[in-house]
C-alpha cells in the first residue's frame, strides 16, 4: 500500500505486521519432537486438516516483533506519561509492584481445574479480598466472577430478578420495570435488558440528582423491580438522598442496584451498604487500580446485602474450619437459588492479585487517604477552572468535575475541539459528551494519582485553549496539530467499513 | 435555516411525504438529516412489508447516534431506496431527492390530512428551538 | 501513601486553596449518618518486601502449579516466547484506556486491527471483534446473536461443550426468551449427534465444540450442512485454539459464527483468568456482532489510522437496544494473543499443533496399551483424549499426584457423575517425552497395586 508518510520518521510509520512479512523469517524455537512421529494421516485424515498453509499469517523475526510492538506503542498516551482524565474511568497509577505479585509463578502457572486442596494459596487470595470487597461496601455477599463492570451490571440485575421471583412467585412477572436515571452509562439500560426488564428513565433535577418526585410517581405504579444508580452520580454528585431513594424503592418493593463506578469517592468515607443499596458492582480495573490494558482486562466483582447471597453466581469462594483449627478454603457450587455462572471458570484471576495487593499496600489508613486526594484533585480542577468553564451544576463536586462547552461553543469551539487540543497541551482529553443529558459535557476526574504541579498545569492548559477559542478558533477547531495523524474521517469509516487487512490483490476485488 | 420545499407534507418525527396517486414516498427532512450529522447507515424495511402510522420501518445512523424512521401514514412497503446501502451520504447531501428511502401503497388517503404543510412544519420547528 | 504524589503538607495548602478547612469537609455533601466514623476493618499497609512475602507463601500452597500436568479442558499450558510479557510491560500498552482518542490511541487500534486479521485468518471467517471477556461469554453471546438474525428462539447445543461453557449460556438465555436444546453425544464416535427431527424452522443455531469437551474434532461440514438445510447458523466454539494451527478452519467448514478462548495463545494459565474470546462471523453479520471494532480511516492528508468503529450497535449509543452490555473487553489480553500469533507466525503456529498432536498420539499409544484401560471414542482427536480407566479416576489421579508429582488430567466425574472412570487428558507441546512416560508409567503402577 502507498501511504502518504505522518512524517519522514520510520518509527511514525510502522507498517502492519502482514505487510512486514517476509516468507522465511521466524521469531521462534520450539525443542525438537521427542516422540516417534505418527503419519499425519493416522492421526487426522485430510479432510479435517487445514489446506491454506496459513496463507497470509505473518512471518517475521523477533527483533521485527519487538520493533513493530515498540514502534505503535510509542502512538499511544498512557498513564506513566502523565494525567488522563477521563471521567468515570478512574485512570489511577497502576503499580509495578502489584504487576510482579501477578506474575508469581505459583499463581501465573495455577490451571483452574487444579484440586481445591492443590490451590489453597489461591482459594485464599480469592476468599480474603471477597472479606475485604465486603468490608468496604458494607455488603456481606461477594462473588468475584464477572469479568467488567458490565458484566457485574449484569450477574447483579439478574440476581434481583432472581430474588423477585423467589419471594414473589408468579407474581413477579408484574414487576418487570428497571427504573435508570437519564444520566447513567449506556451499560445500564443494555444490562437490565439481558436480564429481562424494561427500562424506564428517571429525570434529573436541575441541581443534578434523581427527581424523587419523579421516582415516587414511577414507584407508584407498582411493576418496579428496582433501580440501578450510579452514586456519587455520572455528574460527579453525591446524590444526597440517597437513604430516601433507597426508602422509596424498596417501600415499593423493588431493590437497589449501585453501579460502583464511582466508588474512588467513597472507599473507607462511606458505605453503600449503610446507605441501603442491596446489591453494587465494583470496577477493579478503576477503584482498586488494576490496569485498563486500552480496553481491558477488567474485573467487576458483586457485592450484596445477605438477603441477595443466595443468589450469586457459582462457585463460590468459601472458607472451612478455623476457629482454632486450620482454616482451609473451597469452592461451593450447592446454591440452588444462584443464578448460575456467568463465566468460565472463577473470573479474572490475575485482577484479584492486583486489587488485593492493592489494598494491602493501602492499608485501612492508605484507602482513606486515596479517597481524600482524590477528591481534593477533582475540587482543585472545580476551583481552577471555575471561572473560565461553565458548570452545569452548582453541588460541590466529589471525585470529578463536569463542566460544559456553553461559553467557548458561542464562537464556534465545541467539547470535542476543546479536547483535541487538549491533546497539543500533552494531557489525554476527559470524558466528553457523557452523560448525556448535559449538552457539551466535559467530565473530568483526576484520580489521586497526580501532583499538584501537574494540576496547576492542566487548569493552565484548559484556560489557555478557552482563550485560544475566542482570539484564535481555527487552532482548536483544526486540533491536534502534534500528533503523528489528524482527525480522522469516521463517517468514512463506518460507511465502508474496512476490518480486517487483506493482501492487496485480493483487497483490490474485495 | 432548513430547507422546507413546499409540496411536501411533513410528521412532526421529521420524516416527509411526497403523495402521486395512491402512492407516497417517505424521506426525512433537511433539518433531521442535519442535526443527525453525516449519515453511514440507513436500515430499510422490505419490500411487502406493512406498517401503522407512526409505525417504525428502519432506522438512520451517524457515526454516534441512532434514529429511529417512522412512517408518517400506514401502507405497505412497494420500493425501497436500495442505493442508499452503497451512499448513505445521499441522505444529507439531498434528503428530498435521491435521499428518499421508501414508497408506499397508502393504507387510508385520509391520513395525509393529519400531517403538516410546508408552513406548519416551518413554524413547528421554530417552536423547537 | 506512597502512591499519593501530593504530600499532606501539600494537600493542607491544597484545602485552603479550594476554601476547605479539613479534608473531612471534602464530604460535606453525604449524610452525616452513613459517613463512616471508624476506619475500615482492613489490616494495616504492608511494605513492598512484606506484601511479597504474604504472595509468595500463598503462592507456595498452590502444590498443582509446580508439578508436570496433563489438564487442559479449557486451558491449555503452551509456550509462550518472552517477549509477549515483555512488550505487555510497556506502560503505553498496559497502563492505557480504551482507544476513545485515535489521535493518541493509534498504538492499541492498529494492534487491535491486526488481532482482529489474525483471528479471520485462523478461523477462516470474515470479520472479527475486538475481543470478548473469554471462550464461555463468547459462546453465550454467539447464542443471543443467533437469535437476533434469524429471529428464531430454539438453540440445539451439542452435550459436548465444555460444560461450564453450557453453563454460562444457560444464565446468559434465561430471561431472553430462548430454549436452550441438547444435542447428544454419539457414545461410539465421541462426536455430536444431531437426531432426525432435532432440526426445524424453529432452530436458530446449531452450537459445536470442535475439538469437543471430550477431545474428538467433530465433522464441522456435515453439520454445517445439516443446520443450514433448516435455515439455521452454525456456531462453532473452539476452546483450544492451538487446534486452529492444523485442524480445517470452521470457517472453510461452513461455520457462521465462531468463538473461541484464546488463552492458549501465550496467555498464562493464572488460575482461568484474565483470558480472551475470539469472536468471529460473516461479513452479512457485521452490524449484529456484540463488542468493539476496529476499522481503517483516513485523516485529511490520505494518512491511514484505525479508529472504533460501526459504535451504533453498542451500549454507548444503543443503550438498552445494543448488541450487547459489553463495554470493557480484554484488550491486553488480545494484544498478548497478537504478538503471540505474530511471533510464532504462518509457521510456527502449525509447528505447535502439530506436537501437540503428535505427543498426544504417543500418550494416547501407550496409555490404550495399559492393562484395563482403554479409549471409548473412535473420532480423532487433536491433543486431549478421554481414557477410561479400570478404578475410579479420581482415586488415580489423587494416586499421582501424591506419588509420582503428577497432575495426570482431569476426572470426568467433576463435571459428569456417571463417568466415574473417565479421564481427560491433555498434552501439549510443552509436555516432553519423560513427562508422558512417567503419567504412563505412573498411571501402570496405581492400577497394578
């Protein structure tokens, strides 16, 4: 293919790995066959053999691996680099310590069908961040199984239709209403889906809340099943009544889901628990800090009051004994109320090393102290930037700061020019457009992992381009000006969409 | 300001109708075509089909965003817009012309009645804003 | 906390800044009743040297991963080049979120793009996803797409698939209107048996696992065409995707769907997790794939990059209509499974297979050898078999593992009470000659005596 070059660089022009193979090059040395070899035709006939010789696979050497790999790297931002903050992501350091705990051969080696009592060590990693995940949320009940927050959505709006149908009987097929506020993430309503509900949208309030008038009238009618509720809220709100919204669900018989995206505002402040959720997901991946990886693996583990822990997936982790003599641990799949597995095997395992370390190197101290930073990070870019950026809502922001593009859209810079510039001043963008009901929105969530220089210097960037967008509106509407690619063309893109790489005879018939 | 051509009749879901004899074509208007952004997908019923008034027959997609298309007056599906599978883009660039999507047998002449003219659409989108 | 950049001096001039007097006023907005008044009940913050030291002993109690070990059944123990882990250790890679920016994501779409040819390649399909949690949602998902194309609500799912795998899909149907039917297996050949009458308009999808949970590669083509004669997909679930480096694609068999785990791709075993699904399918269903994608795009200037794409199939944007809840996938775990493919390459990936393969058949020789044992299937088989033993397997295995530092396989009995005596066993490239001959020669000694 004849790309015109992002610049003379050939490190800012790597190619995909199939259009840098060379027939004959290899990365690879496997030991020799140590067994008398059995004529390929006794072992499987050619009719189930592979004909193609792998045609089109890449062959190359290792050093042309490791360069390939390097090279794209180096087109990515990454946390190590500097702040990135996305709202609602929680793009926290990820330590380097807790990326050796995972590599320990006596875990990274463990094969899952290994004997209980030949993966103790493991059972118990497992068993002692379910008591810590409790401990936090104030919630007994933990399954670590679901493998990403949507998936903890999920494995816990199924368990609440579990629970209905359970006390309710056959009367449970009325309440099939899951109540979602406008301003949630788009895994909500698709989640309740899976498990059988219709979704009703709850309003916001102009301070930024749940309408509880607005719940009470949707309660009344009798068919909620529950309400999924993402506190501090997608606005960076905590959402104050909380006691009342729980009280007014479950006076109308349903239940309370909390998507605990957010919980990097709360950890070792307050508990959901004690707040009257029943049933919350966490993200490892965002809280606990294990690496987002540019898109996964996460970990969204289920926590839930005792009334719902009948319902959680199997296996379970459980512990036998103690009490003076050895304490050992098992998996327990006799749960006849469970709603099943929702994944192979005991969920991302390497992630519960990670956020268990975690929470060790915190300590109970450490994990308040996170908590307060980054809450303190998110208020000093809310104070910073007050007067430059409109703020939608005027409640004091926890972990992240939502502002609006109102004032710089007037001359024509919008959210998504104001985030590409961003990307000139050397920060990643924050979120942008969500949630959806704030027209603009530009959500940004700091995390504790950032210096207050460091701070000073993003307020200073976002003031700075708020002022290009008036005395200079083409640099931002035309940003970034220093990445090795512009903008691209997405409507092009879906339109004819091109997802795989084909060699380029047959691309040009394709 | 959008572009509201006059012999057209208008939904207040921005799709427009264009009535010859018992037949009538459906598209979507300038002002849904414009806040919608660039069109790359545009999912069209079969041929055969029938739909209600108000009835969803497809759906119109940007890059981020998804809308539903539904029929100003109910009839049965005789042509779809098959070119817009290869040039979606035909939507924005002349939603009234080659943007057309489908044309329908009408179920009830009467139902045209019930939609907007040209001026009442016009005025309808002022209130909008 | 050492993590904390901002020192508590700092962060007390930080409050006054933000006009607070203590940090306590930072959650002013919760209710004074359900703040927290005593600090959580976790223990106090270990060091660096003492948290290693509390991993490594509870590392040093998982006996099973020190021990030469014939289990597969879902995971696989292959080789994995250095490299892998070493290019994963870049902070671009590992400590970057998902790719909403392209401008400074190209690194994770352009990765993302060659994960997804390489799984085309391999499976022999059209388009592939940017990844799914592991092999058992992929399945599920597979299911729950079936449905949506054709419309129809009965899935025939073959009895051999991993039974966890049935597991998964049975929770992942049970509020979408969608019966899950079985299919049989063939107790001579080993291979799904698909009755006369099982097949009608009311079938969405056929659902086989090849090589099956019990080790047999099962004859994709004719079963593709059985489905398709009633207007039904065929779903084909790989779980060892190792097989794909010799076994005739599903795709050129006839599969329209195909979803695989794809740990056996240089990913560690880590105790069955974090892994990644493959899910693939044909280019017509493109618009009905669950998950991320990532398709090219040009800037202004004609320069080529990768961006997400056909995003309005998924919960972002379709919300409670989307394709799937799927957000975060397992992307460093494909990119493991990309250098892992790129670096064993058109070569080495057959390479691979074809030990397996081949130990498997030596294992298999000597083991059906053995007094009293003997194989119950008749289909081939890539690298796992079932042996069924003259004892209780289970007895056998506890025997080896005690007595010979063995993990000889799998007890059928975990997942299938009426196979007391069946054993499931695995062998890869990694499993060398005197590892065979010793679960031979140990499998010989505890049924002898």
């Amino acid at each position: 293919m004849n790309q015109p070059k992002a610049s003379p660089h050939i490190t800012q022009n790597e190619a995909l790995v199939f259009e840098r193979s060379q027939p004959g090059r290899r990365g690879y040395m496997l030991p020799a066959l140590d067994v008398e070899e059995t004529p390929i035709d006794e072992l499987l006939p050619a009719e189930f053999r592979r004909a193609d010789d792998l045609e089109g696979v890449p062959e190359l050497s290792e050093p042309d691996v490791v360069r390939h790999f390097t090279r794209i790297s180096t087109w990515n931002y990454n946390i190590d680099l500097g702040l990135y903050p996305l709202g609602s992501c929680t793009m926290k350091y990820n330590s380097r310590l807790n990326e050796r705990v995972a590599r320990i051969a006596g875990f990274a080696n463990l094969h899952p069908l290994a004997s209980e009592e030949d993966a103790q060590g493991a059972l118990e990693v497992m068993y002692e961040l379910q008591e810590h995940l409790a401990e936090i949320t104030g919630l007994p009940g933990v399954s670590l199984q679901p493998a990403a927050g949507a998936h903890g959505e999920m494995t816990g709006v199924m368990m609440i239709r579990a629970f209905l149908d359970k006390r309710d009987g056959e009367r449970s097929a009325g309440r099939r209403v899951m109540l979602i506020p406008d301003s949630a993430h788009g895994t909500n309503p698709a989640s309740a889906h899976l498990s059988g509900f219709t979704v009703k949208t709850i309003r916001s309030t102009s301070e930024g809340l749940t309408d509880l008038e607005h719940l009470r009238e949707l309660c009344a009618s009798g068919d909620v099943a529950g309400l999924m509720l993402t506190n501090p809220n997608t606005c960076g709100i905590f959402e104050r009544n909380i006691q009342e919204i729980c009280r007014i669900v479950h006076d109308a018989g349903g239940l309370v889901y909390m998507d605990g995206a957010n919980m990097n505002a709360l950890v070792g402040v307050a508990r959901p628990g004690d707040m009257g959720v029943d049933v919350i997901h966490l993200n490892l991946h965002k809280t606990f800090s294990t690496p987002h990886g540019g898109g996964g693996p996460g970990s969204g583990p289920c926590c839930c009051t005792s009334e719902l822990e009948p319902f959680l997936p199997v296996p379970r982790v459980v512990a036998r004994g103690g009490e003076g003599g050895e304490r050992s641990f098992a998996l327990d799949s006799e749960r006849p109320d469970s709603i099943g597995r929702v994944k192979a095997f005991y969920g991302n395992f390497g992630m519960h090393l990670r956020a268990l370390a975690y929470i060790l190197t915190h300590g109970r101290a450490g994990l308040r102290e996170a908590t307060e930073a980054a809450v303190l990070n998110a208020r000093f870019i809310a104070v910073g930037l007050a007067d430059t950026f409109d703020q939608p809502f005027t409640s004091p922001p926890m972990h992240e700061v939502l502002f609006t593009d109102r004032r710089q859209s007037r001359k024509g810079a919008h959210t998504l020019d104001i985030a590409k510039r961003l990307i000139d001043y050397g920060f990643h963008p924050m979120t942008i457009y969500f949630p959806l009901i704030v027209q603009g929105a530009m959500l940004i969530e700091p995390t504790e992992s950032v210096g207050r220089a460091e701070l000073q210097q993003f307020v200073d960037a976002m003031k700075e381009i708020a002022r290009e967008a008036v005395e200079n509106p083409d640099l931002v509407l035309g940003a970034p000006h220093t990445t090795r690619i512009g903008r691209l063309d997405e409507a092009a893109a879906a339109r004819k969409p091109v997802l795989r790489w084909r060699p380029e005879e047959k691309a040009a018939t394709a | 300001m959008a572009n509201v051509p006059e012999n057209l009749q208008y939904s207040k879901d921005h799709e427009w109708l264009r009535v010859e004899g018992d037949t009538g074509t459906v598209g979507i208007t300038d002002h849904a075509q414009n806040s919608l952004g660039d069109v790359v997908y545009v999912e069209l019923p079969k041929v055969g089909e029938t739909f209600a008034a108000h009835g969803t027959f497809g759906s119109v997609e940007s890059v981020k965003a998804v809308s539903e298309l539904y029929l100003p007056v109910g009839g049965e599906v005789t042509e779809v817009n098959e070119s817009l599978q290869d040039e979606p883009e035909k939507v924005n660039t002349d939603p009234y012309g080659e943007g057309w999507m489908v044309r329908v047998r009408l179920a009830d002449k009467g139902e045209v009645d019930g939609l907007l003219t040209a001026a009442e659409y016009e005025d309808y989108l002022k209130s909008e804003e | 906390m050492r993590y904390i950049p901002n020192s508590p001096e700092e962060r007390q001039e930080m409050l006054q800044t933000v006009g607070l007097g203590s940090a306590e006023e930072l959650f002013d907005s919760i209710p004074a009743d359900v703040i927290l008044r005593a600090p959580l009940n976790v223990p106090e913050a270990l060091s660096e040297v003492e948290l290693l030291a509390r991993f490594e002993e509870m590392a040093a109690r998982n006996t099973a991963a020190r021990r030469p070990s014939f289990l597969g059944a879902g995971a696989y123990s292959h080789y994995a080049p250095t490299v892998i882990d070493s290019l994963l250790q870049r902070s671009e890679f590992f400590t970057a979120y998902t790719p909403y920016q392209p401008e400074i994501s190209q690194g994770t779409l352009q990765a993302i793009f060659e994960f997804q040819t390489l799984v085309c390649q391999l499976t022999g399909m059209d388009v592939a996803n940017a990844s799914m949690y592991d092999g058992s949602t992929a399945m599920a998902e597979a299911v729950l797409m079936a449905e949506r194309v054709t419309r129809r609500s009965r899935v025939l799912v073959s009895a051999a698939v991993h039974p966890e795998y049935l597991h998964v899909a049975e929770t992942y149907v049970a509020h979408a209107g969608i019966e899950l039917v079985r299919a049989d297996v063939d107790e001579a050949t080993g291979r799904t048996r698909i009755d006369e009458g099982a097949l009608d308009e009311t079938v969405a999808a056929v659902v086989v696992q090849s090589p099956n949970f019990f080790g047999c590669v099962e004859d994709l083509k004719a079963e593709a065409e059985r489905a398709h004669a009633a207007g039904a997909l065929l779903v084909v679930v790989v779980t060892e995707s190792a097989s794909l480096g010799l076994l005739r694609s599903p795709g050129e068999c006839g599969a329209d769907v195909v979803v695989a785990e794809g740990q056996s791709f240089g990913v560690p075993l880590s105790y069955g997790g974090p892994y990644v699904g493959l899910f693939a399918t044909r280019e017509k269903f493109a618009r009905q794939l669950p998950g991320r994608l990532v398709g090219v795009a040009y800037d202004k200037e004609g320069r080529r990059g990768f961006v997400l794409t056909l995003a309005t199939r998924e919960q972002h944007i379709r919300r409670e209509k989307a394709t799937s809840n799927i957000c975060t996938n397992e992307g460093l775990i494909a990119l493991a499974a990309t250098i892992y493919m790129t670096t064993m390459g058109r070569k080495g990936l057959q390479e691979v297979a074809a030990q397996c393969a081949q130990k498997a058949a030596y294992a298999r020789k000597q083991i059906a050898a053995l007094e009293g044992f003997e194989l119950p299937y008749s289909a081939p088989v890539f690298n796992e078999f079932v042996v069924r033993a003259p004892a209780p397997a289970e007895d056998l295995l506890r025997r080896l593992a005690s007595e010979r530092q063995l993990t000889g396989g799998l007890a059928l009995s975990r997942f299938y009470a009426e196979r007391p005596r069946d054993l499931l066993v695995c062998v890869t490239e990694t499993n060398t000659r005197a590892e065979i001959d010793a679960l031979v020669a140990g499998l010989k000694q505890v049924t002898a005596s």
